[in-house]
C-alpha cells in the first residue's frame, strides 16, 4: 500500500470512527459493530470491511465527542450515573459488587445503562432481595464472553435506582477471580468495587 493509499485509508478510519461515535451518543446505539455498520452506511461506504476502525478507535472518538460537544452535560450525566452505580453497590454490597462497562471508563451517553457484576451462590437470591424490598426489576439473560473459546449464558436483573437504568449481571462467587472479555479492546474487563467508584465520583 502507497502513502497516498494508506493516508486515505487513515482518513476514512478516522471519518468513521467519528461518525460511529456520534450515532452511539445521538441514537443510544451501544453495539459498537453496529454503529461501525451504520457509519458506513452513513459515509457511503460500501466495503467498509478493510476500513472499519476497531472499538478502541471508537471509543476515542467517543471521549472526544462527549469532550468536544457535551462538555458540562456529559460530566454531570456521567456523575448522576456513578453515584446510582454507587447506590446500588451499597444496596447490594451482599454481592460483592463491581462496577464495569461505559459508566466506569467514562464515555457512557445519557442512554447508556449502569452496568454491574454480582456473585452469589444462587442467582435467583439478587432477584429475592429485590422482591423484598419491593423495588421493580426484570429478571434478564446475557451472554458473556470469557475466553475466545468460552461464552456463559449469565443471569441477571435490570431495575432503577436514582432514575438510572442499573443491568446487573450475576456470577458464581467465584466468579470474581476471572473478569469477562472487554469488547472494547479484546482484554480482561476492569471492574471497580465501590471505594474505588467513590474516588471516581470526587474526581468528577
């Protein structure tokens, strides 16, 4: 590939790595193939395979649009969201709770959801606690990956706190040990328990 070519390709990555990030923040997209898809779409690419940038490029691109065209309304949305993350680990702090996803690295949009790790012996004993207290929840499945050969099938619940969306996906207890796939960048997801949440919140 020439330096013209590969300058144009750079360009193009660039062009829709910025677009991705723009449609996940304006519609609520939180797939990141489908944003890359959608940007394509967008631009007029019609072969996008050998262009389309990687989830690091987008979510770059997504804390540089939230920078450049958010500002004040990102951060205060980002706090609202960490300290409804922080509600919740405390309610639930019997599971030894974790902080993960967008809200944690900071490039979450006002659509995204709190998204939280639990471990427990019986799943079904987040869903009691919550029947319990009386709080409103959806009983909730997701696939998680754990290695490129290993996928679970994880149960979970979704309910609000602090007029904040919260998806909490519970583990076996000795799921704490071994962090999911990040699908941003391929590693080991970074969880947060929530003295490091409240480090973050006095950051903000």
């Amino acid at each position: 590939m020439n330096k013209r070519n590969a300058s144009r390709t750079d360009n193009l990555r660039r062009a829709l790595a910025q677009e991705a990030a723009r449609i996940m923040v304006e519609h609520g997209i939180r797939d990141f193939l489908v944003a890359k898809r959608k940007a394509a779409e967008r631009l007029g690419i019609t072969d996008g395979s050998a262009v389309l940038p990687k989830n690091t490029e987008i979510e770059a691109a997504l804390a540089e649009y939230q920078r450049l065209f958010r500002g004040g309304t990102h951060t205060e949305t980002l706090h609202a969201q960490r300290l409804a993350a922080l509600h919740a680990m405390r309610y639930l702090r019997e599971f030894e709770p974790r902080l993960v996803g967008s809200v944690l690295s900071g490039t979450a949009t006002e659509h995204s959801e709190v998204q939280l790790h639990l471990f427990a012996d019986y799943a079904e004993a987040v869903a009691i606690k919550l029947v319990d207290e009386g709080i409103p929840h959806e009983v909730t499945e997701k696939r998680v990956k754990m290695s490129a050969e290993r996928v679970l099938a994880c149960p979970g619940v979704r309910f609000e706190v602090d007029d904040q969306s919260v998806e909490a996906t519970v583990f076996p207890t000795d799921g704490i040990r071994q962090s999911p796939v990040s699908p941003v960048d391929g590693k080991p997801m970074r969880r947060a328990n929530a003295l490091e949440v409240e480090a973050l919140l006095e950051e903000i």
